[in-house]
C-alpha cells in the first residue's frame, strides 16, 4: 500500500473517530506544513474550488538595478 493510501485510510480513521475536516485542516496548515507549502496549498486550494484563477507566473527580477547596466 502507498503512503497516500495509507494517509487516507489515517484522513477516514479520524473523521470516524469525530475529527472535523476544519480541525484536520487547521493542524496540518498551522503544524504540519512549512510556511511556504502552506500558503502554495492555500493558494491552490482558491483556485480549485473557483475562488480565484490561477495566476501566470512572470519573472520578476528582484534586483531590478541590473537592468540599467
């Protein structure tokens, strides 16, 4: 069995043992997952459900005084 598998047969264990999808969200986003795969997660999940469309990434450079050489 995979570990994805695994984690889902862990997910449906404690939503059967009373554990709400909100509170099983909240600690993987505020303990689990870093600050950045938190927010690419949250980022995605907005545009998953229609809440946001997905964003072109253009490149940005963060020095931009390299461009006046």
């Amino acid at each position: 069995m995979s570990d994805r598998n695994k984690a889902f047969e862990l997910q449906e264990r404690l939503i059967e043992e009373g554990i709400s999808d909100s509170s099983l969200v909240n600690f993987l986003v505020n303990n689990w997952l870093s600050g950045a795969e938190a927010l690419e997660a949250m980022q995605a999940a907005l545009v998953e459900f229609g809440l946001e469309e997905e964003e072109d990434e253009e490149y940005e450079p963060e020095n931009e005084d390299f461009l006046n050489y």
